[in-house]
C-alpha cells in the first residue's frame, strides 16, 4: 500500500520527473510505478512515502501549517469529488478509472485549491494543459521517460 498524504493525490497527477533532490525523484518514480501498477492507496496525515528522502532536512517543509492546509484543501476536494467521505486510513483503490477522474477535475481546476501558491503550480499549470503527456503515474510502463517531452528538469534549491 502507497501511503500519501492527501494533497500528494493532486501531485502525482502531474509528476514528471522532478523535484527537490536526485533521491526525492529516485523514490517518486519508485511510487509512481506501484501507482501505476495499481497498489492502493492509503490515506495519512503528515508526511508520506513521497517525503521520505526529505525528512532528514532539519528544515524539511512536510510539517509546516501551509502543508497541513493544503492536505485539508485537497482531502475536501477530492471526497467531494469521489462522493465519499475521505479521512486519515481511508484506502483508495488506485487504477486508472481514479486518474481519468482526478486528471479532468484537475484541469477544469476543481480540485485546485490546495494548489494555490505551491512553487510547483506553473510546472503542474504546463502538465495539465498538454493533456498530461510525460506524467508517470497512471502509466503502464516500465521505464517512464525522464521527463515529459519538451520539460526539462528545474534546478531546485
């Protein structure tokens, strides 16, 4: 079971390839691949498999109050979405009838809330409007591409 944190359901719509570190996009591609596989997901509060390789930073932003407010934003959106009630523990079959939903509410900016003032919003901003070409969740291969055609990876600090 992939273990996310709720605003990573919205991240992982339009992943690519980057990140904050070498090690960070090494684990994403990881998850990505049991996403694409069709391992559930688990819903938790704080940080998840997706954090992992950050939280030895002593300054590692996945406790901050901003992080936790977006997880609220998009853990109403997406059980408003779904239909159901969605809480810390709830497990969400991950298949591909999943990403269609969530990928069109994302785009017509339903499920964006939790998105307002992320440093990524431009990147996911560029993935959702070329129809998610190069996003690696939700795909069936084994060997993603490094990034989606015509992205090239943003230095991070």
């Amino acid at each position: 079971m992939v273990r996310l944190r709720p605003h990573h359901l919205l991240c992982m719509l339009t992943f690519v390839g980057e990140g904050y570190s070498p090690a960070f996009v090494a684990n994403y591609r990881r998850l990505a691949g049991r996403l694409s596989a069709g391992e559930p997901i688990e819903i938790v509060s704080g940080p998840d498999d997706i954090c992992a390789p950050l939280l030895s930073d002593e300054d590692a932003h996945c406790f901050g109050a901003s992080v936790m407010g977006r997880d609220a934003a998009a853990l109403a959106d997406v059980a408003r979405l779904l239909g159901r009630r969605l809480e810390v523990g709830s497990v969400i079959a991950s298949d591909p009838a999943l990403f269609r939903r969530l990928r069109r509410a994302f785009s017509l900016g339903t499920t964006r809330r939790a998105c307002t003032g992320c440093e990524w919003e431009s990147l996911c901003d560029r993935i959702a409007g070329a129809g998610y070409q190069g996003a690696l969740v939700g795909r069936r291969e084994l060997n993603p591409p490094e990034t989606a055609p015509g992205i090239s990876a943003r230095p991070r600090a």
